[in-house]
C-alpha cells in the first residue's frame, strides 16, 4: 500500500503504513526512505505529560486542557468511526490512519497497535495532541501533499515556540521559530489525504488558495488569538502569547471533560463571526399570491472554506419559518423526531423537506456513497472563502388582504448530524450543540 504520508522525527520508526525517517537538530540533510539506517527508537520516556508542563506553564495547560487537541484520543466519536473502519477495511489496512493524529505519541512509539485496545495505551498517548506533539517540531511540513511531514526533535531536550526572546530555565531548552505563528504549523494533521489521494479534510489547503493566505492573515490568528500574560511562572508579562484553546467547531460530548459551557460559548461567537448572511423579503406580498425570500450566505469573514475540515459530516443549513398568527404557512430546515434534518438520511421522513438548503459534502467510491478511508471523489457542499451561495424561497401565501406575515430564517449549525451516531453512541445525542449563526425577522402585509 502506498505510504498515507511520512513523518520525519528525530529518531525512525516504521508504523503500518508510516515510514517515520531522521530528521535531528543536528543533521539537516534526509537520507531517502529506502536508504535509511536503523536508529534508536522513539519511546514514550522522551515525552513529558501536559500536567509536568503545567508546573512552569499554568495558562496554557488550563487552556489546553478543555480543548479538542487534549480530546483527541479520547473523544467516542473518533473511537467509534475507528472501530466502525478497522471492522470494514481490516486492521492492517487502516493502520494508523485515524491514531497519527488523534494520539500521535502513541503512533511514534508503536504503543497504538490495532486493533486497538483503550485500556492498554499509555496515559501520555490518551493525552491526544499534547504539549511536546507540537513543540518538538523543529521546522515545519514543506508540502501540503500527502507526504506532508512533521520534523520531530525528540532527543535534545528542546521545545520550540513562537517567543523570540524566550525565558532561560533548567527543565529544557527554548528556541525560537518563526513557523509557529504561521499556518504551515498547522498543515500535518490539517490537510488528511486518503489512501486514494482524495484531498478529503484540507482546511489548510483550502486556506492556502484564499486570499487569507495572501494577505498573511494565518490560522492563528483565529484560533490562537494573542494575550496579555505571563508565558510562565515568574515570567515576564508580554503582550503576544497565544491562546492554547485552538477553538473550532467541535464541542467535547463527554460528561466528565473540562470546560465544555466554555468551549461552546467560544465556538458560538466564532461561528457568529463566520459570515454574512443576508435576506431580502418585500415589505409587502399578494395575498394568495408568491412571497420571494432571496438568501445569501458570503464567507468574507474566514480563512477557509465553511464548513470545513469533516465537511462530509458538518451540517450548515438555512431554517425558514412563515407563519400569520397561529398558523404556520411554510417551514423548512426543521428536524424529523430523531433530530435530523429530513434529507435522505432520515429515517422517519427521508427526503420529507424537498426545499432544504444545506451546506454538506458527500463521499463516494466508483459513484457509492463511501467513508472517508475509500472514497474516490467528493461532491464539495461547502462555501469556500470569499464566495458566496444564494437563492430564493417562493412562499405560497394563502392569506386575505391587510394580514401580517411573519418572516424567521436563521443559518444554523451544528458540527455533526445525530445518524452518524446513533449506532453506538446514541446517548450521546442530545449533548450535539446547535449554533445560530445569523437570522432575520420581518413582518410581511399582504395586500
């Protein structure tokens, strides 16, 4: 099988289909794959435990803690998509393939062998991406092909960062590197090709081709937003430390995990500062006659396309409501009784609202719908940045003259739809929070 990409570290270390090949502080130069020596191997004594960090680093850990980065490996959705995937395709075929990022420790040192059994892991590998994930690397991925690499320094003793005039302390070294204020810090566990070479989770790839990229606005910017603080104990206070909550569209489901009311509160307003949406209605309508409600939904306001990432399971869509007192005259983007949308997933009402505006993409292999791991090709449902999407509802109005209509459409959200878990997962349902993004109210008399 062809390898999903290489990972170069400090020391090698073959993984189903990884090959993870030298790349120490002191050597620049890469020897290619097949001509390269056994070296020691990485173990899991040459990471330290976030809770170690915290020590020096309270802020950062706190943040850390209640973000998706520390759910990583945790998370029961990736586990249970995962298991679903080792059961269709087989262990040694999917090998690492979810695990390189939702627990790369544990992929580095071999401790992820599949199938995989949770309650043997290793606590450093449960702490999915972890302090040393991203501060052993050195340099940052050249590519955003599937041989995207990571360049892991495991055995100096370094972490790296984006302070220029970092701290001295006895516990480890501290050097400096521009990248971490760029997007290509980003790029390893952003831009997920498939075995097939379907470009199928490319957030980072999507930013490189908006005019964000150009105008050197980087994912940081939104998910690492700059403070005022302390970037250690007894530190000096600076006014450029990043934020470790790397907040994105997904909510941790878990009862137990920490600062969920706060994760979703940051997930509502980046999400209510994603775009601009905008509806046009008349302020007057034939009675018995066609009311128009034109939408528009314009990324101007995001680095990449929206949804993005998973956005075969994301769910952005338009709810319209037209009511005249008591009676509903038309409605659309609503859920069946199990809390999905009534598209053909549906079980109750399959295809029941014909006029759904949904922003979703599909995978398919030779023309099938397929998972993520087989797919061949994608229909793409998201908006990329700097476009837009519009249409138009025509409301059939059967109301008498001088009758007040009312006007609700709301962009909605919500980071997955309920029948991807239901099999397994199902009391997990109601903790699936649903954002509003944007709405619009109007009165409407007919004449």
């Amino acid at each position: 099988m062809k390898p999903y990409r290489y990972l170069f570290v400090a020391s090698v270390l073959c993984v189903a289909f990884f090959l993870v090949i030298i790349a120490g502080c002191a050597k620049k130069s890469v020897t290619p794959p097949e001509d390269n020596q056994e070296q020691e191997k990485i173990l899991l004594s040459d990471f330290t435990s976030a809770e170690v960090c915290a020590t020096c680093h309270p802020n950062q850990y706190n943040q850390w803690r209640g973000s998706m980065h520390a759910y990583a490996f945790v998370d029961p959705i990736n586990t249970l998509w995962m298991e679903g995937l080792l059961e269709s395709e087989g262990a040694e075929a999917l090998g690492q393939f979810c695990v390189q990022c939702h627990g790369t420790i544990g992929m580095l040192t071999g401790t992820t062998p599949m199938p995989l059994d949770k309650d043997q892991v290793p606590d450093i590998v449960k702490e999915g991406i972890t302090c040393d994930v991203c501060h052993f690397m050195e340099k940052p991925s050249p590519t955003a092909s599937p041989e995207a690499v990571f360049h892991l320094d495991t055995k100096s003793g370094n972490r790296y960062g984006s302070l220029p005039d970092p701290q001295d302390n006895t516990f480890h070294g501290s050097e400096y590197r521009l990248f971490y204020t760029q997007s290509s810090a980003c790029l390893p566990c952003h831009d997920l090709i498939n075995k097939n070479g379907l470009p199928a989770e490319i957030t980072f790839t999507e930013w490189l081709k908006s005019p964000f990229s150009a105008m050197g606005i980087e994912c940081q910017d939104c998910h690492m937003p700059t403070y005022t603080g302390q970037a250690a104990v007894d530190g000096p206070v600076r006014e450029n430390l990043h934020r470790h909550d790397f907040i994105g569209v997904d909510v941790a489901l878990l009862e137990n995990f920490s600062d969920r009311e706060e994760q979703m509160q940051q997930v509502g307003h980046l999400l209510r500062n994603a775009v601009t949406f905008s509806v046009t209605v008349p302020d007057t309508a034939p009675a018995g006659g066609i009311l128009p409600i034109a939408w528009k939904v314009e990324n101007d306001k995001t680095g990449h396309d929206i949804p993005s990432s998973v956005t075969f399971v994301r769910q952005m869509w338009i709810q319209v409501t037209v009511t005249s007192g008591a009676d509903t005259l038309y409605r659309s983007g609503y859920f069946d009784a199990n809390g999905d949308l009534m598209d053909e997933h549906s079980e109750i009402n399959p295809n029941g609202d014909p006029d759904l505006v949904l922003f979703q993409s599909k995978l398919f292999y030779q023309g099938q719908p397929a998972n993520v791991f087989t797919a061949d090709s994608i229909h793409a449902g998201s908006i990329p940045a700097f476009q837009a999407r519009t249409g138009t509802y025509s409301i059939a109005l059967n109301t008498s003259p001088g009758t007040p209509v009312e006007v609700n459409v709301r962009l909605m959200f919500r980071a997955m739809p309920p029948y991807l878990i239901r099999n397994g997962l199902a009391h997990l349902i109601p903790r699936i929070p649903v954002f509003e993004m944007a709405g619009f109210q109007k009165t409407v008399i007919t004449q």
